[in-house]
C-alpha cells in the first residue's frame, strides 16, 4: 500500500493543476445538482418490521390525519381569567377557522370537540392533524398555523405552538462552527509556524468538506437523508479532513527541512504518513458502515452519509494535499533559524534538545505501573454514571427553552399531564366487517384499556376507512420519554392475546411514542453486538498493522475506557443535568438513544488514528535499536506534537457544534468532543506509553505462526526504503516547484 501511494503522491504532485481541477469540477457539478434537484430533508424516524411500524403503515392508507405529522395550538388565559369565556372562545373559533384555511391540513380539532379543555379550565389545545409526514409539510404551511395563533391573542391571551412539525428543523451553520474552524486554522499556525502552511493544510480540508457534504445533499431527492445525518456528516469531514491533512503535510516539512526534493517529499509523505491516513479513514468508514446492519433507515443514512464524508476527506488528503504542495514547491520548507526548523528537527532528535512531548512521555514511563493504575482509576469512575444509562429519542420537551415547542409542551404537561404530550394509539382490528363491528370491539378493548396501570385516559374508538378497523387514543400517566410509559407500551401488547379472547378484536400499539420506544429498544438491543465488533476488529487490524498481541489488546481496552468515561459524563450533563444550566443544556432526562452507537462507531475509527500515529513510531524504533523503553520515549518525539494538534483540532471541531439548540446534535457533539480528549490525552498520550514501558520486550512479540498468516498492509512505509531509490534513479529532474523556487537540495 505505502509504495502504492507513493506513486500517487507523486503523480499528483506532477500533475497538480489537473487534479485540483478535477476537484472543483466535480464540486461546482455537486453544487449544481443541489441547487437544481436538491430535495427536502427527512427527519422521520421508523423500525421496519415493528409492531408499531407495521400499524402506522396501515394507518396512512385508512386514516392518514393519525399516522401524519401534527401541530398543536395552545391556548393560555391570563391570570385570574377562564379558557371558556365567551371573548376567548370566539378567539380561538377564528384560529380554528384560520388553520382549516392553511395548505396541506387535513383535520382541524378544537377544543370543546376534543375535550381538550384543561381542569382548571385555563387552558385548551386545537389539534392539527396531517395527512402527511413532517419532511412534506411545507414551510408556508407552519407558518400558516404561527400566524392563526398568533392572531388569536387578545386581552392578555397567551398561545404557543408545537407538535411533530416543529422537531429539528435541518442544518445548522452558525458563528460557533466559524469559530471553531478559526481556532483549528490558529491551532495550525502555531503547529506548522507558518501562515502558508496552515492555509495550505485547510484548503484541501474545506474543499474535501464541501464534497462530501454536496454529495450528500445531492442524494436527497432519490434517498431520505435527515438533517442530523448531514450535520454528523459536516461534523466528521471537518473534524477527520483538517486531521488528515495535518498528518501529511507536517510529515512533508519535516523531510524538506532536512532538504529532500519536494516531489519526492511529497511522495514519502503520502506513502508513510498517508498509508496511516487512509487504515485510520478506513476503520471509520468500516465501523460507521456498520450501522447500517441494525436495519433502521434514518441510522443507516447517518452512517453512510458519514462514511462518505470520510472517504472524500481521504481521498482530498492523498490526492489534494500533494497537488497543493506542488503549487508551493519549497516555500512550504521551514526557514534556517526559525522555530518550525528548531521543532523539524528536534522532532528528528538531531538538536539534543528534549522536546515536551519527549519530557511528557519520560514522566509518564518513570513509573509506569503508578501511571496505568492512576489512569485506569479516573476513567473507571468517570464511567460509573454510564451504568444508569437511559436512551429515548428526544422530542419537544428537550427543544431550547425559550422556542414555542418548548412552551407549548411545558404547558400540555403542567396542565393535561405528561402522557398528553405522547399519546399512544390502540389499533384494533375484527375479522367481522359488518357495520358497527369494528365499534363494538373498539369500545370493548377501550374498556378494557382502561384497567390498565399508568393510563390516565382511553378516548372513543375512532373509525378508519377499513371497517374492520378503529383507533383507540390512550394518554399514558407519565412523559413519552419515562420508562413507566415503555413499561404501558410492553403491559398492552402482553395483553393482546386476553383482548382478543374477549373482543375478537387483535390489537398493535403506534403513534409516534411508540415507534421512538421501539427504535431506542433496538438501538438498546444492538448496542452490546456493535461493541463486541468493532472491539474484534479493532484487535484484527492492529494485529495486522504492529505484529504484536500486546498492543491491540492494550488499545482495545484504551477504546472501551475512553467510550465509556465519555458515556459517564454524558449521562452526568444531560441525563443527571449535572452543570446543566452551566453548559446551557435545556432539558435533563434519557439520552439520545443513537448515541451510544454513533459515539462508538466514531471514537473507534479516532482512536485507531492516534494509535496508528504514536505507536507506529514507536515500532520503527524498536525495530531500529532493540531497546524497548527507550523506542517508546523515541517515537513519541516524532508525533506526539501533531497527534496534539490533530486532538486539538478535533475537540475544537466538535465543540463549536456544542452550542447548537438542537436536541440531537447537542448531545453527540459534546460525547465526540469529550470522547477525544480523553482518548488521545488521557489514553494514547499516557496510558500507552506506560503500558508498553510495563510490558517492555513482550510488547512487541507474536507467535511465529500467527505472524506468517496475517497480511502484511506496511502502514508505516517500510518496503518503500527499498523502492524509493530506484523509483528516485528512473524520475525525471524535479522542476523548479512551481510556484515554490528551488528543489531545496
């Protein structure tokens, strides 16, 4: 693989203005289709093969309104005042009459039809019901049902809006993500010491980023993307393409500070540094492509889409990075005398001088069983919240507090109750299609319902098209997030088949709460199966890279360490609510049940890039001196100062995410943020080179068999001392580097 793209660094670096032309014509072709063919996004989430799927399914074709998006309009008196004085029943007639008027609204229920009148009859709640799902109801349509509401309010009568179509409403670019893609750009000035440098190394990054990110949105009319999976994918490319870069092109100036020609640097650097580069994409495309084994679609879409993202952020690293230092020739050479020259070769060891990293790695290998012990200790009980971890998808109740979804499902809760906020809907179903039948076996499983623990209310049967059909409205006792209303959910289907002995009559719970029960319950079910492969392929892949058992069995162990101190700390923030007002999190309860997943699929793929980096130099000096404490304290000093970076950068990245109102990327943002600082500071930095130290000769040995069966991927470049020179012997003169003067030799 490294003499591979060697040869691909090279041509790429030959033929420079081609590629980067090819890049920018397929990204101005993406752009185009966006704009042309660019469909809506699709937030909808569903578990094909459910109960609950199965039933919603057949209620879009007989009673669309239910299995449909829905808006709701609440309706608060002043203080003193009633719901149901005639002033503010004319008011709310108007809204009723204003929201029938909008596009798309297939029903239209006020309050005194519903009995959606609270007790103290200070509220009421006008339901809007869509025949179709939220990605087809149009904006002018929302805005149709804020402006009847808005113009209901008179004499101090308060109303605010909610329901399903107001959920994450797409992607969001802000001044936090500028921010942290600034303070990426100053992390590589200070690590490149070079403006030019930092610049070339976030071009190919952002040019990668804008691929990717276009590619995925150009899939929207033909495949359902949801906007969270476009965010993740904008989130990770970012993140891993500014990474990737780095790798590359930091190890491009070391070599022409030590005066290689710069084609030839540049085909070294994608043959060593690039050949880690594209296991460590790798590792993340595997592990997020995984997801789609789970078999829920919007999962599916959020881990290909994020996969691609990664693949094209590869794909700019080998290919744009060397086009681009090619128009750079030998500016992108540290000057004589500078501190980038001093830190190119004090990373060398040619100074003497020992470097921080150098200085970090001795003090943690002086005692390495007290550093292990210390480590293991602070991340074992960081990981102890983790043990409570509760999963649910988010809905309006976790929506910033000030938005009117917010309002409005903090009033229908304070008023009607937590369930009216997750209604679940009885479908029940008769063989006998005679009239009448299907109303009579509905009002008998209503009656019996009703006996049922944590129901607060069971509504009429309602019919459908199919007479065989009614729907049946059950308003739990708790919240669509508590575990009591997934406890109703599972108590009515173990009561089905006693229903259907008593009423002829088989009954499947829907609705949107019981759909969102029945993907965390999957999620929940799949977590323990994804763990245990992408653990197993960690093992595979770095057995295969380091030829040793020692240390993919350490950086396994280091994995599930960071995943699950970020996990703790995750239940401790948003599911505990500890410093909740600090971090401006709006809602405490159960965690974004894809979390977990998505949190494991990409830590995973980061770790092995840390890995891949640290210790690989690690290896080279072992394999170099035969001494093996001093090989860890002399690999470190080649790239423990760009591991540095990249983590920087990638804490960065995904901390300017942190502060979006958005009750599913908040989440994930914060986990990947904190998920990376632990694992490259506190696992690779630290634990890694103590466990080696502890393990000494051992760490680097494997059985002879095991060794000749597994395939040899030179990750590190070394077949490429052997090519290199007569590679070097048949290639032309370099010429004069482009815009970049001399050979440097």
């Amino acid at each position: 693989m490294a003499v591979l793209l060697h040869r691909l660094g090279r041509s790429a670096y030959r033929h420079r203005k081609l590629v980067l032309g090819i890049w920018l014509f397929v990204l101005a072709a993406l752009i185009t289709c966006v704009g042309v063919f660019g469909g809506k996004l699709d937030d909808r989430f569903s578990v094909p093969g459910t109960e609950s799927q199965r039933a919603l399914d057949s209620l879009s074709k007989t009673l669309p309104e239910a299995s449909g998006a829905s808006a709701q309009i609440v309706f608060t008196a002043p203080e003193g005042r009633r719901i149901t004085e005639s002033s503010y029943t004319a008011a709310i007639a108007g809204a009723v009459t204003e929201a029938k008027k909008a596009p798309q609204v297939g029903e239209v229920v006020d309050p005194q039809s519903s009995g959606a009148v609270s007790a103290d009859r200070t509220t009421a709640i006008v339901q809007v019901q869509y025949p179709v799902q939220n990605a087809e109801v149009r904006t002018a349509s929302v805005d149709a049902i804020k402006n009847a509401a808005r113009a209901a309010e008179r004499d101090g009568l308060r109303t605010s809006v909610g329901g399903s179509v107001f959920n994450s409403n797409g992607v969001h670019i802000g001044p936090s993500e500028i921010i942290g893609v600034a303070v990426a750009l100053l992390v590589l000035v200070v690590t490149f010491g070079s403006l030019l440098a930092a610049g070339m190394a976030l071009l190919p990054a952002l040019i990668g980023v804008a691929a990717g990110l276009t590619g995925l949105l150009a899939l929207a009319p033909a495949v359902s993307i949801s906007s969270t999976a476009v965010t993740l994918a904008l989130m990770l490319g970012l993140a891993v393409g500014i990474d990737y870069v780095l790798f590359i092109l930091s190890r491009h100036r070391q070599q022409l500070a030590r005066g290689i020609d710069p084609r030839e640097s540049v085909a070294l650097a994608v043959g060593t540094a690039g050949s880690a580069v594209v296991f460590a994409g790798t590792t993340v495309i595997i592990a997020l492509a995984a997801l789609s084994v789970i078999g829920i679609p919007f999962l599916t879409t959020m881990g290909l889409g994020a996969a691609g993202a990664v693949l094209v952020a590869v794909l700019a690293a080998i290919t744009l990075v060397p086009a681009v230092a090619g128009f750079a020739g030998t500016r992108l050479a540290p000057r004589p005398g500078t501190r980038a020259a001093r830190r190119a070769a004090d990373a060398e060891g040619t100074t003497g001088r020992t470097t921080l990293g150098t200085r970090w790695t001795k003090w943690v290998i002086a005692k390495p069983l007290l550093t292990v012990l210390a480590v293991a200790g602070i991340l074992v009980t960081l990981m102890l919240p983790a043990a409570d971890l509760r999963l649910a998808l988010p809905d309006n109740g976790s929506a910033p507090r000030a938005s009117t979804q917010r309002t409005a499902y903090d009033t229908i809760s304070a008023k009607f109750g937590p369930g009216f906020n997750g209604p679940l809907l009885v479908l029940a179903e008769t063989n006998d299609r005679t009239a009448g039948a299907s109303s009579r076996a509905g009002a008998q499983v209503a009656e019996k319902l009703r006996t049922l623990r944590d129901v607060k209310a069971v509504l009429p049967p309602q019919p459908t098209d199919d007479p065989a059909q009614s729907v049946i409205t059950v308003l739990p006792a708790s919240g669509p997030d508590s575990v009591r209303t997934g406890q109703l959910v599972r108590e009515i289907r173990d009561f089905a088949p006693d229903l259907r002995a008593a009423t002829g009559a088989s009954i499947a719970v829907t609705g949107t709460t019981a759909v969102n029960i029945d993907v965390s319950n999957r999620l929940s079910d799949s977590l323990l199966p994804f763990v245990a492969i992408v653990v197993g392929l960690s093992l595979l892949l770095l057995m295969i890279v380091f030829r040793s058992l020692v240390v993919p069995v350490k950086a396994a162990v280091g994995f599930l360490l960071s995943v699950g101190a970020s996990l703790g700390l995750v239940v401790a923030v948003f599911q505990w609510g500890w410093l909740a007002d600090v971090l401006d999190v709006p809602h405490s309860g159960p965690v974004v049940s894809f979390l977990p997943i998505i949190l494991i699929g990409v830590l995973f793929g980061l770790a092995m890039d840390y890995e891949v980096f640290l210790v690989s130099g690690m290896r080279e000096e072992w394999a170099h001196t035969g001494r093996a404490r001093q090989s860890v304290v002399d690999g470190a000093r080649h790239s423990v100062r760009v591991v540095t970076a990249a983590a920087l950068i990638m804490f960065t990245v995904f901390a300017g995410f942190f502060p979006l109102d958005d009750s599913l990327i908040k989440p994930i943002a914060f986990a990947l943020a904190v998920g990376v600082a632990v694992d490259a500071f506190a696992v690779r930095m630290t634990l890694v080179p103590a466990v080696l130290a502890l393990a000494g000769r051992g760490a680097w040995w494997l059985p002879g068999w095991l060794d000749r069966i597994l395939p040899d991927l030179d990750v590190e470049g070394s077949s490429l001392r052997k090519a290199a020179p007569a590679e070097r012997r048949e290639s032309e003169p370099a010429v004069a580097g482009g815009a970049g003067g001399n050979s440097g030799r």
